[in-house]
C-alpha cells in the first residue's frame, strides 16, 4: 500500500479513536503510536478502566467499525504486517 494512503488510514484511525474517547489527545495518542496493545493502559489511565473493561472497550470499538464498513484497522494492521514481512526476511 502506498505510504501516503497507509498514513491516512492511520489518521481516520485516530480520527475515530478520539471521536470515541474524547478524553484523549494527539499527545496520548503518540505515545500509543499504533501500538494497539498500549491503548488499553491508555483507556485505564485516563478513563479508570479496569484492564478488562479498556480491552471489552476496544474489541466493541473495533467491531463497531467493522459494523459501519470502515475496516481501516485491518488495512492498517495488514499493511504494517506486510512491510514488517518484507523488511524482516525469515532467517534460514
């Protein structure tokens, strides 16, 4: 995928993260900088959740999207993935 389109993916993402959470800012969303498994500890932070409800949180968020037809996060994470492959050779 073309990095222009990847970052703005990346920015209907966050552009959807902040719409839900509102609470949050471009700041904290850098420090999450895509890493999906830190926005839980974010959710805690700013919004007192228990781990398991940040985490029930997210899923409903991501299914959300999905339900509207915006698969943004799996193109994003998809095409992270396929760099990430293509960057990291397998080693034999």
């Amino acid at each position: 995928m073309d990095k222009e389109v990847l970052q703005g993916k990346l920015k209907q993402l966050r552009d959807e993260v902040k719409q839900r959470w509102g609470v949050l800012t471009d700041k904290d969303l850098a420090t999450v900088d895509g890493k999906l498994d830190q926005l839980p500890g974010l959710l805690q932070e700013k919004y007192g959740y228990t781990r398991e409800q940040a985490e029930k949180e997210i899923k409903l968020f991501l299914s959300d999207l999905k339900a509207k037809g915006e698969n943004i996060f799996e193109v994003v994470l998809d095409t992270l993935t396929d760099e990430t492959a293509q960057e990291d050779p397998p080693v034999k």
